[in-house]
C-alpha cells in the first residue's frame, strides 16, 4: 500500500502518548520472540483486559488461564475415538483463549495493521467498521479499543445476546441488520450506506480483506505444522476441516498443501443455507458460518471437499456437551477429564468436529491419519441458547442425553458430503460474480485473477513485508524505549 506519511505521524503519536507496541505475525506464530518488558506486563493484566499489551495475546499459544498467563505450546484437544467412533486421530485447535474468547480478534488484527502502518487508516480521526455475524466484529472492536479508535459493529439482530451485551460494554457503536446468521447482504447494504453518509469510516470488510486469509495461513497454519510435527512418525496429515464464514480460517489448509500435498481440505456449512453445497440458502443456528455467497478471499480452487451440517445435530450436541445430565451420560464411556473439556467448543466447533467425523468416514481414515480442525469459540458465548433450548424443549433428561448421542454422535454419516470436480470448483469460483462485480463493485478481471494460484502465493507472501513495516512503525514511536 501507498504510504500516507502525514497519517502516519499522526498515528506514530497516538501510539507514543499512549504506549502501544504493535506485534509482528512472527511474534504471534511464536510467542518467544515478544519482548521481555511486554511478557513482565503480561503477567499484571488479564485476557480480556482493555491494555495495548493484549495485542500481544493474539496468538493460539497464550496460556489457558483468565489472569497474568504468559504462553505455552498451543491449546488443543484430541477427540478421542470412543467418541468419534473413528480411528483418525482428530484434534481441534483451541480459541476460546484468546482475548475476547475468539480467534477472530487475530483476523481482525490482519485486516487492521496493514492499514495503520501504512498511513491507509487515521485511530485520531477514523472510526473503524467491522461487518460480521458475531465474533470478527468483537474482534474488531478489542483491536480498535487497544490501539484507540472508536469501531463500528454489524452484526444481525439474531445474533446471541453475548454478543450485544458485550460490544455495548466495551464501548462500540453498535448496528443491528435485519434478519440471522445468514443475511449478510444486508450487511453489506449498511456498509455501503456507510460509505455515502459516513466518511470518517472505514470499513474492514473480513469477506473480502486478505490480511483475514493471511493471518490464518501465517499463524494458525504454523501451529497445525507444529503440532502435526510433534506427534510420532508414521502419521499423515490428512485433513483439515473448516467452516467457511469469511473463509479467513480456511486458508490455513493453503499453507498446510504446501508441505503436504495430501491433505484434503474441507469446507463445512450449514445443511440450511447450502450455498457450496447445492448454490443454496436459507436461515440457520450455526453461528459464524453460512452466508448465502462464496467470500472474495476463499480460494475455492484450493478447497476439496463440501460437508453440510445439520444445525439441529449442532444444537442438540450443544446440549449434550454442556448440561450436567449430557455430561453425566458422556461420563460412561469418556474420562471425566476429556468431558470437562466439552465446554471448549462452540456451535460451529461441533460444526466442524461432525464434518471432521464425515471426513474419515468417507475417506476411510486409519490410525494413521490425523484431522485438523478449528473451535472458534467455546459454550461460553452460547450461555443463553442454552437457556432458549431449555426454555424450548424442557429439561434435558437421560433419555434425551441418550438419544442425542446415538442419533448425532454415533449415527454421524457420510450424507450431504461432496467431493468437488475442478469443474465443481470453478462452478464455486464464478459463483462470486453475482455479489462481488454485480453487488460489491469488483472488477471481472480481479475475479479471473483470484483463479490464478500466482494471486495466491503472491497475497500470502506479504507477512514478512508487513512485519518489516510494523518494525519500522514500532521504531517510529519509541514505544519499546519507554516501556
């Protein structure tokens, strides 16, 4: 990006009064190199403290604890085959510990830094708009408090209650679009609103900005490769499951084909609004996935396989995984130990643990192969959908705890699962033009080049670029030498 220096000088100063060091993707792939002076302001302040140094928190590796937690080798869990009913080792990578108990506060990140260590965007005169269905818009709003700017949220008033409750506290301006989960459009309609009336705004779009994409491929990709490395030889890395939404996560499988060239890369949606799976639509309960169009960053040339999932598999499992009496049932054939870790996943979590059940199912995995899969969020965000199930459907009794796990658990099959064709795929990628160049302003040459896999190696390339700008910042302010 072109630099704007007088902006720059400007956001230098707004970062020197109130202390704010940037971290660079190197630093969130690997926590060690954060300075020591940062890791001893650490130790004082909690997760989801309003503090500048919680941006060096935005990484998969923080320690799991609320409080002066530094960091660790990563947060995982490995689903055990007694639940799974496969012999593919399944492990999903752990989000509820980042700030704001999402890992979209990193995708945010990506978005958001390019731009102010480029002069693109102004914290002392700009507000900063993130579009979402939930977690990347709170994500946003954390960014924006800690380098202080003021954000902007949208998100769709079905959202959870969490969700509002928790943006209005941190201080967001707040926007609630028509509809659930799946009316992005109009989102994107108050977003273009925005553009007319608003020009203090900036929008940071997550469906279409790449520093979305490259923050999955640069940090979470990095972490699958470490944990993959450190399992014992004789395992392939077989798969890697991930819900679509903005499709930032999945490019993490990008880089994973890198290395290993087998891996088979699964989108996952909800069976409701099967926009990859059939060019579908429709409303769901699988909060964080499934919006009736293919996002502008998704490779989809890079993407194998399609698994729709029923949102009332999610629902039901959301109960079974949480309620004293699922657990207690669980609890007869699972260690305690594992149970209690059940609450780590959020809906589009189970989303992603069914689809990664599907995906050695159909493939007919073996002990030797090794799924990768990603838990958003955790039960934490979800608090009252479980009380509306509650409210819905009474209370969760053993046989309901009973038949929940053979109907969704046990009985997980092979339906709604396509392999895509290069023609399947192509299908998918041209799929784009009905809300990028008709809706959104995009060029049909941009869309051919999005086809390419030079667009894509050149767009992820750019880390170590930004990295050498965000040095360059830091070095600017004089943050480090008056911490």
């Amino acid at each position: 990006m072109q630099v704007d220096e007088s902006v720059l000088e400007r956001t230098a100063a707004r970062f020197r009064e109130r202390k704010i060091l940037l971290p660079t993707f190197a630093q969130m792939q690997n926590p060690d190199a954060i300075p020591q002076k940062i890791k001893d302001r650490l130790k004082t302040i909690g997760l989801w403290d309003v503090d500048p140094a919680n941006l060096f928190r935005i990484s998969w590796k923080n320690e799991p604890v609320e409080q002066g937690g530094l960091f660790g080798d990563g947060n995982w869990i490995e689903f055990p085959s007694e639940l799974t009913g496969v012999d593919a080792r399944i492990i999903g990578l752990v989000g509820k510990y980042f700030p704001t108990g999402a890992h979209k506060v990193g995708a945010a990140f990506g978005c958001l830094v390019p731009k102010l260590v480029s002069g693109q965007f102004d914290p002392t005169t700009h507000k900063a708009v993130w579009p979402s269905t939930g977690n990347f818009c709170r994500g946003g709003a954390f960014d924006s408090a800690l380098v202080g700017c003021t954000a902007v949220a949208i998100l769709p008033e079905e959202m959870s209650r969490e969700r509002f409750q928790w943006l209005e506290e941190i201080g967001a301006e707040v926007i609630a679009t028509p509809g659930c989960e799946s009316n992005v459009k109009e989102i994107y309609d108050k977003c273009w609103e925005i553009r007319r009336t608003r020009p203090e705004c900036i929008i940071f779009n997550q469906f279409e900005e790449f520093g979305n994409s490259v923050w999955h491929y640069h940090v979470t990709g990095s972490i699958i490769e470490e944990i993959f490395a450190s399992l014992p030889d004789g395992h392939r890395l077989a798969g890697y499951v991930s819900a679509t939404g903005s499709a930032g996560t999945i490019a993490a499988g990008d880089r994973l084909r890198v290395a290993h060239p087998q891996v088979r890369i699964v989108a996952t949606e909800a069976l409701q609004c099967p926009t990859l799976y059939q060019l579908g639509f429709g409303g769901h309960r699988i909060e964080g996935i499934g919006d009736k169009h293919v996002p502008w960053i998704h490779n989809v040339r890079n993407t194998d396989v399609v698994a729709a999932i029923d949102d009332e598999q999610c629902m039901a499992l959301l109960r079974l995984f949480n309620d004293p009496v699922g657990q207690e049932t669980l609890s007869r054939s699972l260690s305690k130990d594992f149970v209690d870790k059940l609450p780590l996943l959020g809906v589009s979590g189970i989303c992603n643990l069914v689809a990664a059940v599907k995906t050695a199912k159909h493939f007919d995995m073996t002990g030797q192969d090794v799924i990768f899969t990603c838990l958003t969020d955790s039960a934490d965000l979800y608090a009252s959908r479980l009380e509306e199930l509650a409210a819905e459907n009474g209370a969760f009794a053993r046989d309901d705890a009973l038949v929940a796990r053979a109907r969704y658990l046990d009985g997980i099959s092979t339906d709604y699962f396509r392999e895509l064709t290069y023609h399947d795929r192509k299908m998918l990628h041209n799929f784009k033009y009905f809300t990028w160049v008709e809706q959104q302003g995009r060029d049909v040459e941009e869309l051919r080049e999005l086809w390419q896999p030079e667009f894509w190696e050149r767009t992820f390339a750019q880390a170590p670029e930004w990295d050498r700008q965000i040095e360059a910042f830091n070095e600017r302010t004089g943050v480090m030498d008056l911490l």
